[in-house]
C-alpha cells in the first residue's frame, strides 16, 4: 500500500466534531457517556481527584469544578468501530462564546445538545449561526426526557421554526417526564425500553421489536399508542433523511434521550460514526489543501495554559489539515518561519495524555509551547500556507487591572500574557499609561482570569472599572496615516497579544466622530491572525 493510499484510509476512518449547547443542557454529561459507551472510559466522572471528588472527565480546571460549569473547551480521542472519533466539548456559558467559535473552525461536524424542558435557548442560536455560516453539519441530542419536558412535536416545531432547519428524527420517545419508557428507533424498527442507572453501558438495554408489538402495547399503554400515532403522522409530514443536504447543514437528524441516564446515547454514537463527514478540504489563502496530500499541514485554534499546573506549561491544540504527522518532524511556523522539531506531542483524554507517534488529518494533537505559537499559526513541512477564518471579536466589556503587591507585577504581566496568548482574555497594553486593560464579552470572564491568576500564577489582582466600552482593531494602507491617527489619539489607542492598533472609545458616538474625523483608516469588529482583518457585519 502507498503512503498516500494510506494516509486516505487513516483520513476517511476519522470523525472529528464538537458538542454545543446552552449551558446546563447536559452537553458535559453526554460527552462523559459518549466516552463510556465507546469504552473510552469505565464510570461516568472517572477522573477523580485525589479526595475521591467526582468531577466530569472533560472539565479539569478547578473553576469548573467549583461553580459546575465548562468554562474551557477539552479534546478527547478514542476510538468506536474502528474510527477515530476526536470529541471536542465547548464551554456552554456565552461568556466564553469566542473559544466555542475558534473550536467549530476546527471540527466537521457538530452535536446540538438541546434541553427538551427549554428548547432551543439564546446560545444555542448562536452558535447555531456559526455552523450554518460554516456549513457545518449538525445533529441534535434533545436531552432529559426523563423530566418534565415539552412535548416532542413542539420542541422538533420550534427548532425547525428557530434555527431554520429541516428536522428528521432518528429516534422517537415514548412518554415522557416520570411515563418516559424509552425510544422509538425509526430506522432500526425497534424500541429500546427505558430504565435509569448512571454507570451502566447500553449493551443491557431490553429491546423489543416492531411499532406493532403487542408486548409494548400491554406495557406503556396510552404513552405507546400516542408515539404510534406521532411517528404514523411523522411518516407522512417529516422529509426523507438526505445525506447531501445533512452534509450542507440544512437538515438535522434528531435523537432523543436521557444523558444521565446512559439512555439514547447509543443510538448518537452510531450516528456519529455513520453520519458524520470524514475530514474535508480545506481552503488556505494560497490553494485548497486536501486532507489525503503526502505533506502534513494543520493550523493551532486554541492554546491553554497550566493544564499541568506542576509543570507550568502551555499546550497548542492543532487541528491536522493534511498529511501525517510523525513525532520529531521537522516543521515550519509559516507566520515566522521559525522550525520546531516537536518530539513531545500528546494525544488527549480530557487532562490525561499521551505521548503521541502519528496523526492523520482530521486528529487534534497537543504541541508543548512556550510563546513559539501563536493562535490561528499554519505549521507545515515547509510549503508558505495561511489557513484564514480564526476569529476574535471585539471585547464588549474592559476593566484595567493592577497587582495588589507591587512586588509580583512581572508574574502580573506574565499571567496576562499567556492567558491573552491562549485566548481566555484579550489583553490590551495602552501606548499611554501603565495599567493593563482587558476586554471581554461577558463579565464570567473577568472572574475566571483573576481566579486563575490566584491559583495558578500566584497573584492577586484587582480589577477596575474602565471608562471605555467599545473597541475597533485600525489599519490603514498609508502607513505615515496610521502613525498620525496613533499618535493624535494615544489617550485611548492600545496594542493586542499581537500588536495590532486598537482603538478603544466610551460609546458609539464617540466612535462615529472618530470614523469621520479620519476617512482613511478603516475599522475592524473582527480580527483574524495574522493581521488579515475583515470588517465585520453590524
């Protein structure tokens, strides 16, 4: 067999996607169950500390421990029918809306979780956005069926009628909230009956045959002749499951289920590995890159420090674009054309690693780094490719920030420098003034990063009401201009992680007489590496 023979064969073994959801829609725990079915891992919270805590596998920060939420995004590989699955889960709070974009940059395919009591919720729209915007096929989990729940037709109505996709469902519950009995597997034919248990693993589920079994009829009663009629209707009213317009994002095929129950999880792990895209092309500003090519190429979208708090370290996720990656290899970052030779590259299992041999397109590996990367960097074997479309958004809040003992300012500015670096924060250094800024979107965010500068830099630190409340990242194409406009509004100009010029103003009518006041330099809501900067949609 070829290399590249090969290589396509890893490629097309490969599913690679994300789970999104509002928070508390159950998305952490279905990650956990997704996990345990495919035998990833054994119990359901495994990882557990050294009290015997149960935490979620995939939330590792001790933030999220404490308050109950994700508030990082964590990758997990493990392997199911012989694919490679690399489960992305994504913070659920909107405060930390910009790392779930960054993350949907680098996956296929996309898991709705959606809670069946409350529907389709603001984040969930959202985000729903930004796979539509992408293209990005998406499935729907609609989670918690053993509660009191609105009723199917309704939530299966509101998601098409929200998010403008048509809706075919896989699977059908019978009952629902305390009459949940368990789901209709429409393409099997079968129902798998109900019961609760948080550790069991699926495989021991009753099964009984056919939408006419007289045993089912006997034993749910009314809740089995109301889902006989549901899916009778749902026959003639629901469109026929089409793979292209899946694969283009307008069609969502739905499963119903319980994820603290291990209950319909099967049913989306299969569903995964059926439906689910193997890794596609993907465009770079010179060529489109193919994922079965000989030479490796891949781009970083997410970079987080202290995963090993011991060892004070900072990992660089890249998402392989193309190639195999083999440890040791020699590689190129394009945006500074600096070579590195990584030869500790891990593999993932939420904080748990592993040392890494090779990796396909579609894989997400971890690269130790120490400020060498930078988000949105394309490292190849050497060919000069930018892949584009890693975003930061203009912060919507800012506060300044300053060391409470004046002795511990240098590990001040190197926390915020690698927590600006990993995209936690964005952090502003003002060309006029010595407190450092940061901008946000929501206010969760600010309280995170002095949590983390507590207890994983060793400083504590104040934050600051700030004046301003709006920033735009400024280019201009005469160079001898945006040193003037730089220099005539030092007061309220900073530079970024990256350097780039950002002006920062109080209101939009301060910003409005500043675009007037100077035609030439142009605007930005919306940064991409590597100083391609689009104008954002207002």
């Amino acid at each position: 067999m070829s290399e590249n023979t090969e290589i396509a064969k890893q490629v097309k073994r490969r599913r690679t996607f994300a789970i999104i959801s509002h928070p508390d829609a159950g998305k952490t725990t279905l990650t956990e169950k997704l996990l345990l079915f495919s035998g990833a891992i054994q119990i359901a919270g495994s990882v557990k500390a050294r009290k015997a805590a149960r935490h979620a596998t995939s939330d590792w920060m001790e933030i999220e421990k404490q308050r109950g939420i994700s508030v990082a995004s964590s990758v997990m590989q493990m392997e199911y029918r012989d694919c490679v699955i690399n489960l992305l889960d994504t913070p659920g709070h909107q405060d930390f809306s910009e790392d779930t974009y960054r993350v949907l940059t680098a996956v296929d395919a996309a898991l709705m979780v959606i809670d069946a009591a409350n529907g389709v919720e603001p984040q969930t729209r959202r985000l729903l956005q930004v796979c539509r915007a992408r293209g990005t096929p998406i499935l729907t989990f609609v989670n918690k069926m053993d509660r009191e729940v609105q009723d199917p037709m309704s939530v299966m109505d509101e998601i098409e009628r929200e998010l403008g996709m048509a809706v075919v469902p896989f699977t059908w519950p019978v009952g629902m909230g305390k009459l949940f009995h368990g789901v209709y597997d429409r393409r099997e034919e079968r129902m798998r009956v109900f019961s609760p248990g948080e550790d069991k693993a699926g495989g021991d589920d009753e099964i009984l045959a056919g939408l006419d079994n007289a045993e089912a009829t006997k034993r749910f009663g009314a809740e089995f002749t109301q889902a006989q009629d549901e899916l009778e209707l749902l026959e003639g009213a629901s469109p026929e499951f089409n793979r292209e317009e899946f694969l283009a994002g307008r069609q969502t095929p739905m499963f119903f289920g319980s994820a603290i129950n291990n209950f319909g999880v099967q049913e989306v792990l299969d569903a995964l590995v059926d439906l689910a895209p193997a890794p596609a092309d993907r465009p770079a500003m010179q060529r489109v890159v193919h994922p079965d090519e000989k030479k490796f190429s891949g781009v970083v979208f997410k970079i987080q420090a202290n995963m090993d708090p011991a060892h004070r370290d900072r990992i660089a996720f890249l998402r392989v674009a193309s190639g195999e990656f083999t440890r040791g290899m020699k590689l190129k970052v394009v945006r500074s054309g600096k070579e590195i030779r990584p030869n500790t590259v891990v593999s993932f299992m939420s904080q748990r690693r592993e040392l890494l041999d090779t990796a396909f397109a579609g894989d997400i590996i971890g690269i130790p780094n120490h400020g060498v990367l930078q988000l949105g960097d394309t490292l190849t074997e050497g060919e000069a490719l930018q892949f584009t479309g890693l975003p930061f958004f203009a912060p919507e809040m800012f506060r300044a920030v300053e060391v409470a003992d004046p002795l511990r300012s240098k590990q001040l500015r190197a926390g915020l420098t690698q927590l600006g670096e990993e995209g936690a924060i964005q952090v502003f250094r003002p060309i006029a003034g010595s407190l450092l800024l940061l901008g946000a979107v929501g206010q969760l965010q600010f309280e995170v990063v002095a949590h983390r500068l507590e207890h994983e830099y060793g400083v504590k630190a104040r934050i600051l009401q700030s004046n301003f409340n709006l920033a735009r990242w400024v280019t201009c194409d005469d160079a001898n201009e945006l040193k003037k406009f730089m220099d005539a509004n030092a007061h309220r100009v900073a530079l970024d992680a990256v350097d780039a010029p950002t002006l920062l103003v109080d209101h939009s009518a301060t910003l409005r007489a500043v675009e007037q006041q100077w035609p030439k330099i142009k605007f930005h809501a919306l940064r991409e590496h590597a100083g391609l900067v689009f104008q954002a949609k207002m």
